[in-house]
C-alpha cells in the first residue's frame, strides 16, 4: 500500500481468500483492506497515539440518518464532557482529490452531527478546520487535551 502523509505504524494485516484484511482497534474487527480503509486506520492511528483521543470516544464508520438515508461518516470523535460530536473526519483514497465535492459530502454530516472540528483526508492532503458556525481553515487539528 502507498505510503501516507502520516505517522507510519505496524497495522495487523491478514489474508483470507485471497482478499487482505486490516484490523480496527476501533470497531475489533478485520475489514477488507481498501485504499479508502488504509488512509481510515491511519488517521485512526493518529489520533489515537499521536494526538491521544480515547478510544472509547472514537466511532469509525458511524451510521447516520439524513432525509431518510442512511449515511456513515467515517470517524466521529465524541465529547467526554456532553457526548456531542467533537471532531468529524472524512478520509478518502489517496488517489481521490480533496475538492469542493468532498466538501459538500461532509457538510451533510456537520449538519447533522454538529461538530466543533472536521477533517478532509486522502491520507496526503489534510484540511483541517474548526467550525465556529463557519468553516474557519486550521493548520491541524488538536490534540486531545487542547480541544
């Protein structure tokens, strides 16, 4: 797999039936190993060791209800203080653009989920942003303990 813009880990890969498998320490299952799913565990992996947010209030893959649809926002980081929505990341393959597009679909779930952060990721780019209720562009997302 390709080489991202973040930190590198050891993730448990296997195979089965010719198909690669990744595991989420997240959802503790194998999930079939997409260029969208490595960008998902990697930034998983970021903000789980590097800007240290709880596992327990990490969802990945989280479904959603929007006019009737069922939508899965991709990682949703929940308050430890009220259970909101925190932060709300929406990762990409890494071959696929962070355009005004990606923008549109994550605006559905901030939306809904009303969070304090978003993140837009193809694991190479990151648009980090606090919503304030406007999207004001920041250079990264914080850390855990300076949310």
């Amino acid at each position: 797999m390709l080489t991202l813009n973040l930190p590198s880990y050891e993730p448990q890969i296997s195979q089965q039936n010719g198909d690669l498998y990744i595991y989420d320490p997240v959802r503790r299952a194998k999930l079939k190993l997409t260029p969208e799913e490595w960008v998902r565990q990697h930034y998983l992996n970021y903000l789980l060791h590097y800007l240290h947010y709880p596992k327990g209030l990490v969802k990945s893959e989280q479904g959603l209800e929007y006019h009737k649809k069922t939508k899965r926002a991709d990682i949703i980081v929940y308050s430890s203080q009220n259970g909101q929505p925190s932060v709300l990341v929406e990762c990409k393959a890494p071959f696929v653009k962070i355009s005004a597009r990606t923008l549109q679909q994550a605006s559905v779930y901030i939306s809904e989920l009303k969070p304090k952060y978003m993140v837009l990721t193809n694991g190479l780019q990151h648009h980090c942003y606090k919503i304030e209720p406007e999207l004001l562009p920041i250079a990264e997302l914080p850390s855990y303990e300076h949310l």
